[in-house]
C-alpha cells in the first residue's frame, strides 16, 4: 500500500513539473516577444497572429483659404475697363464680309507661297491621319464666293504598292492610285533639289519653261528614281506610259497654275517629257511586247509622215 502510494506521490510530482516546465516555455516566449524590437517583435507577431491594430489619426492639414481671399474680387471700377490706347474708333474702313476676308486670305495665301518655296514642298489641305492621310478638296463658289468641302476620303498609305492581285495597267487606271500618284508627282516637283546647286531644281525648271512660252518640260529618270524621288513612279511608268504620264501632266499642270495663274494663254496643259531611260532598246529588236511601253531607242529617221510634234 504504501509503495503505491508513493509512486502515485513521484507520477504526480513529475506531472507538476512538466506542467509548471510548460508555463516557463510559454512565459519566456511571450517575454521575447515583448522584449524583440520594433522589426522583428513585428515581425514575428504578425507571423504567429498576435499583430495589434494601430489606429492613426489623421492630422489637419494647413487651411490655404485666409478669411480676407474674397477681397480679390471686390468691384475695381477704375481697373475693370479696356484700355484705349491703340484703338481706332474713327477708322473709314467698313467691316469685310466673310467672301471678301477669304478672297483676301487666298490672295495672299498664294503671294507667301511665291515667296517661302518650302511652303510649296506642302499642300495647305493635307492632313496625316496615322497609317491613311485624309485630305480635304474645296473649291470655290463663284456664286457667293464660299468654300464648302467637296470630298473627304481616306487613302492608305501604301496604296501605290499593294496590287492586290491585278496588273499594272489595271492598278494604275484605279481612281485612288491616280489621285496618288498625281499628289506625290506635286510633291516631287516642289520638293526636288538639284545635288549639286541644292536649289529647287523643277521649280526653276517651270520658271524658266513659262519665261520662254514652252509646254513641256522634262523629267529626268534618275531623279525620279533617286532616293529623295519617286520610285513607285518609276515602276509604273514603263509599263503604263499611257495612264501614269496623263497624271504627270495633269500634276505639274497643278503647280504651275499655282505659280502662274496666267499660265492657260500660253498651253492649256503642261506636257511631261522623260530623259534617261536606263535601258535603251536596239530599234531592229521592237517586237510586239514593246507596244504600249516606254521604251528607250536610237537610230537614224529616213522617211516620216505628216505627223508633227505634239509638244514644243
């Protein structure tokens, strides 16, 4: 009796010590948790979910409106007034109608274009949209002298290069690529200067050709081929002379009128000639696939019809 007595006496001590052992353990870790900094115990604290909510007061900002402010907008009579200086009451000249102020604005529209040639290397009415450029045609009413817009389209930008599928000739007749192809031709011929001189090198060209009463004026290939020319142009012109110069003549037409409205008492078109072909035919090897191209020939003329020049 006793004996077991006593080993129930040592179970129970030893269970009290693994008990008040535990308590230790569990008081020592709380301890280094208070006792960690504000890094670590913060750390560790929101690891084992025993983070404390910190609750922040808002601080009051520095008020910017005084109490005098409104004192800015109080009635200044002597101050709430237009100057006089420079004002011209007792004018004779009468106020202009709207025909009349857009007459005058192209009139000299046009005179600052004559002057500035980098203003000639763009058309007023071309807007670049992203990938499509959206141009804006006008043109006058003689009636009361008002500009409405007569079309608005958008072209894309490589319009002259994609095919889709059909010939040159086929390409080239499309309205659109005609349309193209006579504004970059415009833009070439305003834009292009001579290596050499570095001056505008068609420009003085149409000066010269309108100064001699000519009608024709020549293009050179490589020019047109050049990095700073058109080669698209250049690719169509040998396949379809017949479409793409009815545009050349029509384009540098365009620019000339713009310089010399009086140009129609001379020609009433420009014609476009061609120089400098690359490639020169033998004029014993034309065969019938040489019909309706531009080709390059020499030789001697021995007998000729009653056909004359079309252009001089």
């Amino acid at each position: 009796m006793s004996q077991h007595s006593d080993h129930s006496r040592r179970a129970y001590s030893q269970g009290e010590n693994d008990y008040q052992s535990e308590d230790t353990a569990a008081d020592v870790f709380e301890e280094n948790i208070d006792l960690a900094g504000d890094g670590d115990g913060d750390a560790l604290a929101e690891l084992f979910g025993a983070e404390e909510e910190e609750v922040q007061d808002e601080e009051e900002g520095e008020n910017l409106f005084g109490d005098d402010m409104e004192r800015d907008y109080r009635p200044q009579p002597e101050l709430d007034v237009y100057s006089q200086s420079g004002m011209d009451d007792a004018s004779e000249y009468t106020e202009l109608t709207e025909g009349a102020r857009r007459a005058a604005e192209r009139e000299m529209d046009e005179r600052d274009n004559l002057l500035d040639e980098d203003a000639l290397l763009y058309e007023q009415n071309d807007v670049d949209v992203g990938r499509h450029v959206r141009r804006y045609f006008r043109k006058d009413r003689a009636d009361d002298n008002e500009m409405e817009v007569e079309e608005e389209e958008e072209i894309p930008i490589d319009i002259l290069e994609n095919f889709r599928g059909r010939s040159t000739r086929e390409h080239v007749s499309d309205e659109a690529v005609g349309r193209e192809i006579v504004r970059r031709f415009k833009s070439f011929v305003r834009g292009y200067k001579d290596a050499k001189t570095k001056k505008l090198k068609y420009l003085d060209a149409i000066k010269l050709m309108v100064a001699e009463n000519r009608e024709s004026l020549e293009i050179d290939y490589e020019d047109l081929a050049s990095e700073n020319g058109e080669q698209n142009i250049c690719y169509f012109l040998p396949e379809a002379p017949i479409q793409v110069l009815s545009y050349l003549d029509r384009a540098v037409t365009e620019v000339t009128l713009s310089l010399f409205p009086f140009f129609p008492r001379i020609a009433p078109e420009v014609k476009i000639r061609i120089r400098g072909l690359p490639v020169e035919e033998d004029i014993r090897m034309l065969r019938q696939l040489h019909l309706n191209m531009l080709i390059r020939t020499s030789g001697v003329v021995t007998v000729t019809t009653g056909l004359l020049l079309l252009c001089s």
